[in-house]
C-alpha cells in the first residue's frame, strides 16, 4: 500500500484540500520517485534592522538563513528525496538566491516526526538547529506552514532555543491559475525584536526522476543529527 509523502502523512486528511499543483509538488519523496526543482525569481529579499545583521552573518556560514538583501533576485529551490544515514526518509530544502556579490544558499532537510504529526526541519549544513513545522491549508487551498520548538544540538548538548533569541516562521504557497507559476512568502519574525529575515516571489516547477537524477554533490548535509 502507498504510504505517502512525508507531508501527505504529516497533513493527513487536509492534503487533499490543497491546490492540485501543491499536491503534486508535495508529493515529493521516496514513494512518488520524483524530485522536484523550482526556478524563479524572488520580488524580494529582505532582513530586519542593523542589530541582526551579525546573527544572519553568523548564520549563513553554514548555510541558515541569508545576510544580504535584494530585488528581483535569481531563485532556485531543489526538493530532492533521500534515505538518511539513519533510514529516514528525507527531503532536501536547498534554495540558491543568486544576489549581487554571489549566490547565498538557505539549506534545510525535512523529515516526518516520530509520532507522524509534523515535520522536523534540519537547518544548515551541519543540522545543528531543528524546528518542528506544522502543516496547514488556507482558505485558497495554499499550504500553510509555522514553526513550532526551536533546539540546537552539538555533541552532548541538547537545548531549547528561548522565545527572545528565536524565530518564529511562517511560509505560505500558493498556486496561480493565471500565470501558472508557485507563490512564496517567507517570513521570520521574533516575538521580542520584530521582522528578522524573510522572502517573497514566484517560480514555476519542473519534476524529474528522483533515482535516476540521484542526489548531486554538495545538496545533502556535512553532518546529520539523529535526535528527533
């Protein structure tokens, strides 16, 4: 029997009232045997004010978040499915943003909680950071995802990122009937300082056989962390 993508299972029932190209989109995994790979352009690329600057610089050393801002910015996104080092299906969330000075890239690799519920979502090159991502459906048929528990692992340590020095996000996507392309909206915010990071723009998308296409050198993670 057809288990699903990890997002059909994650979702549930509610899958089905997405847009029919947000179904194919995130029916992305090892079951479909489809890779998926969007190519646009992002309207916008922006971050808060001065003080985070350092945090997002600190960040985009291993590829978490991005520290430069722009306009009509070059955008792909490549959803590709894998097993883990540790048998987890898993789906890569790498986005390249083509910015003036040279490409920045925003890493993360989502698999299905333990208990099925939700997502977890690996940040980084080295999954130091996890975020639990709950999967939701608008009013339009647009996904809706918002982040839940922050934690950071390294070695032994094992700890809760506090409410002042996290984010909050929230991603919406949507399907345009009219120009067939995907909308995105991005934002980070936290809860104590305001807007911290965020994107928004459009890309169409293009499927290609996840086996034969394999995963190229460079998408999956350094290091990866067992700890749900």
């Amino acid at each position: 029997m057809s288990r699903g993508s990890i997002f059909r299972r994650a979702m549930g029932a509610d899958f089905g009232r997405l847009h029919p190209e947000l179904r194919r989109r995130f029916s992305v995994g090892l079951d479909s045997g489809e890779a998926c790979t969007g190519t646009g352009v992002m309207d916008r690329v922006w971050h808060g004010r001065g003080f985070v600057r350092p945090f997002l610089a600190l960040g985009a050393t291993r590829n978490i978040l991005v520290p430069r801002e722009g306009r009509n910015v070059p955008f792909v996104i490549e959803n590709v499915p894998y097993a883990d080092s540790f048998g987890r299906e898993t789906v890569t969330f790498v986005r390249t943003f083509h910015l003036p000075g040279g490409p920045r890239r925003f890493d993360a690799q989502m698999v299905l909680a333990p208990e099925g519920d939700r997502i977890l979502d690996y940040l980084g090159t080295h999954q130091h950071l996890a975020s639990d991502l709950h999967l939701g459906v608008g009013d339009r048929g647009e996904l809706v995802i918002r982040s839940g528990e922050h934690r950071f692992r390294e070695g032994p340590v094992d700890v809760r990122v506090p409410g002042p020095i996290g984010g909050e996000a929230e991603v919406r996507e949507a399907f345009d009937d009219d120009t067939g392309r995907f909308r995105i909206r991005v934002r980070v915010v936290n809860r104590y300082f305001g807007p911290l990071f965020g994107y928004e723009g459009s890309f169409t998308a293009a499927y290609t056989d996840a086996a034969r296409q394999g995963v190229r050198p460079g998408l999956r993670p350094v290091r990866e962390e067992a700890r749900a």
